[in-house]
C-alpha cells in the first residue's frame, strides 16, 4: 500500500516542518510514502472563494484517479485511534494500492474535494491550522501501524 499526502503549500514553521519529516520517516517503514505540494493560490487577488476554487482545481488534478481520497476537514467524521487504525487495516487487508489524505490551506477546501473524497474525516471538532494538522495527521497514520503491527508506540 502506498499513503500519499497532498496538502496546499509548502510547511513553513520549522518545527512543523521538522515533525513532518519525522512521521513521514516513520510512516514509510510500514508503506510507501509520497508527498505532493500544491501551489497555494495567492495569484488570483484577496478573494477568498476565487483561492479555494483555484486551490480545489489544483487538487482534484493531482488527485484524479487515485482509488481512495480522504480530505481534512473539521465537518467530518471523527475516529479515536483505534477505529482509524482499523480503517487503514481494512483498506490494506483489501489491497487498496493507494489511500491519499488531503489537507486544504488556511481557507480550507471548496465543496468540490469534498464531495470528490471517500471519507471526510475531522481530526478534531476544533478548528486546526492546516500546518499543525499535517502533523496531526502523520502522527495518527503512525500511530495506526503501531496499533495495526501490535507494536510500542515509539516517542
């Protein structure tokens, strides 16, 4: 199985950048790992609606075809870790090829990622800075495996 994360922008904050790095490492010792880019869209003015729409058109791009799409969002479903474990287990066990996670920007996502995703799932009800939620959601995928492979949660 290969997990790919599409998210808008690039990680600015070190830390945040530093962690990513980290669960990315990590995470490929259980699947292959890819990472995509999209541009964030501050080329088309201040309005907000125009950048989500170009941000969305960038993303369903990239992620056209891909048989399994899960797009951040604080509206979505929500899972301890132990169900989202048993997610990513069941998508394996079924020999899903590729599951991508999907993280808008700091407007977040338009209607039409949404509707494009498999799953919409929250990782919290509050509302996450899109940088910090790549994160979060490096350290649930990890933290899936462990529980998947009945290993120790490495810190």
């Amino acid at each position: 199985m290969k997990l790919r994360f599409v998210w808008v922008g690039k990680t600015k904050h070190a830390a945040l950048r530093e962690l990513v790095e980290q669960y990315l490492e990590r995470v490929g010792r259980f699947a292959g790992v890819e990472l995509t880019e999209v541009k964030d869209r501050t080329d088309v003015g201040s309005d907000p609606r125009k950048i989500i729409e170009k941000e969305a058109e960038a993303i369903l791009e990239v992620v056209a075809g891909d048989p399994c799409l899960v797009a951040l969002d604080e509206r979505g479903r929500e899972f301890d870790s132990i169900r989202f474990a048993e997610f990513v287990e069941q998508h394996r066990v079924r020999g899903t090829r590729r599951m991508t996670f999907v993280v808008g920007g700091h407007l977040g996502f338009a209607d039409a990622v949404r509707k494009r995703a498999d799953l919409v799932m929250a990782l919290s009800k509050m509302t996450l800075t899109h940088e910090l939620a790549r994160v979060l959601l490096l350290e649930q995928i990890y933290r899936a495996f462990t529980v998947i492979y009945d290993l120790p949660y490495q810190k």
